[in-house]
C-alpha cells in the first residue's frame, strides 16, 4: 500500500515540476544563465589570481584607451 502511495506522489511530483517549468521558462532560463556567470566570475577570479600584479596607474590608462 505504501509503495503505491510513493508511486502516486512520485507521479504528482514529477507532473507538478514539469508544469512549473513549462509555465515559468523564464525562471529557468534566468536561473541557467545566472549560474553560468558566476562559473565564468570564478573562472575569471582564479586566472587573475594566477597572473602577474599590474599598478592602478596602468589599469586606468588601458581603461582610457578602450573609451
């Protein structure tokens, strides 16, 4: 009895989050993509973290170029 009962709320379960997310793509989609930028945020962290110390001065003048 229980067993079928576990079935059952499996079944639910899986029909209620498969309706959430077809209603709410956007929540999804926002949720991916937020994700995928705090992966390339660490990325981005760790290779700075690796490469050589440059001075404000430096920074800013590249800063001025691009503009």
């Amino acid at each position: 009895m229980i067993a079928v009962e576990e079935r059952r709320l499996k079944g639910l379960l899986k029909n209620a989050v498969a309706e959430v997310l077809e209603e709410h793509r956007d929540l999804l989609r926002d949720a991916v993509r937020e994700s995928l930028e705090d992966v390339a945020m660490v990325r981005a962290i760790q290779l700075g973290e690796k490469s050589p110390l440059t001075s404000r001065k430096k920074i800013f003048q590249r800063l001025e170029r691009a503009v």
